[in-house]
C-alpha cells in the first residue's frame, strides 16, 4: 500500500483533492500502515478515514467521495478553459504539458477509487473488527472530461448539482430545498409569463436581453414565473441566484466572481421596494446597467415588486412640490433601468376560477363546477381578495399540497 500513497502525494494539477477529504484521511491512514507506528495507531486511522468517507457519502462509495471533491475543485486546468471561454481574446492557450499530467493524474485518482474495504484489510493483517466500504469504478478521465467539454451548459462543482443559489454573507450557497414550482402548474397571465419565458431563452442562448422588473399585486404570481423560468433553461446553463436586500451591498462583488463562471445567472431580487433615503437604492442603480449596454454577458437581474416604481413616498414628501418632483425622477431613474418592464395585474373573477380549476385539473380534484366556484370566491373573500396564490391556498384546503 506504500505505492498509493506515493501516487497520492505525487499529485500536483489536482492537488487541492490530495488535501481535502477523502484522500486526505486517506493518505493519514496509509502513512500508519508504514514502519514505526502500532497496530493501534493504524486501526484508529483507518477508523477515522471510514468515518470521514461516511460523513460524505451515505453509501460509503470511495470512488463517488474523490469524484465528488475533484468535480468542485478549481485547478489550473479548469482555470484555463474558463478562461479560453470568457476571455477568449486572450489567447491564452493550456500547454501539452498540462494536458498530459491531467489525464495521467484523473487515471492515477481512477485507480485510487477502485480501492475497497477488503483490498485495505487484507493489507493490515488483521482478524478483528473493521467497517467497510465500496467503490462504484468510476472512470474520472472520461467523466472529467465530459465535464468540460460541457461546462457551458451543465457547469461544474455545485453548479452542475443545484439550480437555486442564494447570496448569504456575501457567498453563494446553494438552496436546499428550491421551490418546485414548474411551468405546468402555472395558470392564466401566459402573455406576461410569455414575455420573461421569451428573454430568458435569448438570454440561455447568448442573444440581447433585458434587465426584467416583474410589478403588480401580490400573489399573482411574479416570483413564480421568475424561478420557473430559471428552471426552464436549466440545461442550457441557467441558474437562479435570490439576492436578499440585506445582501444588496455585496452586489458589486457578486458580479465580480459570477463573471468569471461560464455559465448564465439570474440575480433574482424579489418583493423590492425602498425608502426614498435608502442608501441601497444607489447600490442598486450603479450595478444595473442595460444589458444592451453589452457590459455582461452572463448577467441577467429579475426583481418583483408590488409596484412599478419601488421607491416608497412618504406624506411629507409630498407636501412639498419640489421634492415631490424630485422623488418622481428618482423613482422613474431605477425602475426605468430595467429594460422589460411587465404588469402583472389581480385576476377577475373568470381568471380567478380559471386558476383555480387548472389547479383542480392538475391535482385530479374532481368537483360540481357551481360549487367550486362559490366555495373558491367565498375562500378570496375571506383571504383578502382574489390572487393567484389564494387560488392555490384554496385548491391546498380542499384536495391537500401538491
């Protein structure tokens, strides 16, 4: 076992995966199989490399633990071919050199995988108890690769596993539990919806898009059709990024690294709206600039609103003619920097049923139309109008979620 040790140690281009778990303990483990440590001393570290695998992966896969921290790693290899990417007027080109030690190094980790609990038991010579492992052979040269060639559009790391990311602290992380809202359970505004639908897929496909202000009453649906719209493009590239207000200092560095991912991101900021001596409402004014203006290409910011112009005016604002006039220009300079603008208005009543019985449709709730439509407009009266989000509650109440 003195030769995988050696292999682990000689890696260089991946080298962070050498540092980080499972080979980490892994490389601990086969250091105390060596001269000058007990029995003792080796079965406690194999114990806790087990451990860590365990900590990583419910099915105690070896191969899926190393594959699941080399697919996150940033090394100069991925480094080159984002760069070839996003600068490709760069010309900067990866050496032969580096290509080469990348393959050897992905064939060296393949056979590090492949490695089992017996295979290390039978090594250690020893009858008592020891917890087991398995390895699932994956090739990593051929899955790396593929993952390459395809990093546009299927990303890597946590890009590639997740769709919903949320700015905390300044970081991205992912979203465990994302709406699963889709596009089929939506009903009604298919003209609005048709619209975001339309920029998005320019917007995947590297055409000119807008900044996108989704306004109107609350639970019409804006946030929704903002997140299935991420999800529609999920496989071309698109992921959703939530930006609360309280994270909307950090604007500025968030486009920073997400710029430098070749992969398309909505900055989603949602239900905005701000006092007029809101000092974020600059922060937001000098990070939105046009798309058409073609200073970022993987940038795209979506935000909802219940109205169109999210600057709030106070009563005493308006007393006075010239800051009322002022706080106008105010309002009209940031919403208008975003160049779709779409009004989402409260249903009427037909829509509001029609909602509601695409809802029932989907669900396989089968009901008297007469009665569905008296219990679901006496359910709005009740929840303090009609909406499209009262018409899911409704739909809830009487046939349980989705």
């Amino acid at each position: 076992m003195s030769d995988v040790l050696r292999e682990i140690c000689s890696i260089a281009l991946f080298r962070n995966v050498r540092e980080k778990e499972p080979l980490k303990s892994l490389s601990d483990f086969l250091l105390k199989m060596g001269p000058g440590f007990s029995m003792e001393e080796m079965i406690d570290s194999y114990g806790h490399f087990v451990s860590k695998l365990y900590e990583m992966r419910p099915d105690a896969d070896l191969s899926a633990a190393i594959w699941d921290t080399l697919s996150e790693d940033m090394n100069p290899f991925i480094r080159y071919k984002i760069d070839s990417i996003i600068a490709p007027e760069s010309g900067r080109k990866m050496s032969t050199l580096i290509k080469l030690t990348a393959e050897r190094e992905l064939d060296l980790l393949t056979r590090i995988g492949n490695y089992t609990s017996f295979d290390f038991k039978d090594a250690m010579v020893y009858d008592g108890y020891l917890p087991d492992f398995t390895s699932s052979h994956i090739d990593f040269k051929k899955r790396y690769m593929r993952m390459i060639d395809q990093i546009e559009t299927q990303g890597y790391g946590i890009y590639s596993r997740c769709d919903f990311f949320r700015i905390k602290n300044g970081a991205l992380v992912p979203v465990k539990s994302p709406d699963p809202i889709c596009a089929e359970d939506m009903f009604c505004y298919e003209r609005q919806r048709g619209r975001v639908y339309d920029n998005t897929r320019a917007f995947a496909s590297g055409k000119a898009f807008e900044d996108v202000l989704l306004y109107g009453d609350a639970g019409t649906g804006k946030s929704s059709t903002v997140k299935t719209a991420a999800r529609m493009f999920f496989d071309e590239g698109v992921r959703l990024v939530e930006v609360p207000k309280s994270e909307l200092h950090t604007l500025s560095e968030v486009f920073e690294f997400l710029s430098e991912v070749p992969m398309k991101f909505i900055l989603f900021i949602d239900d905005i709206s701000f006092d007029a001596d809101d000092d974020r409402i600059g922060t937001l004014k000098s990070v939105i600039e046009g798309a058409a203006g073609g200073g970022r290409k993987n940038i795209a910011v979506y935000a909802t609103s219940n109205r169109r112009h999210m600057i709030k005016e106070t009563f005493s604002a308006r007393e006075n003619e010239i800051h009322t006039s002022d706080t106008i220009a105010e309002q009209m300079s940031l919403s208008e920097r975003f160049g779709l603008r779409i009004l989402f208005d409260k249903p009427n009543k037909d829509t509001y049923l029609e909602i509601v019985q695409g809802l029932c449709k989907l669900r396989g709730i089968e009901a008297d139309k007469d009665k569905l439509a008296q219990a679901a407009e006496l359910y709005a009266i009740r929840g303090g109008g009609r909406s499209a989000r009262i018409a899911r509650q409704f739909v809830d109440s009487i046939g349980g979620p989705s």
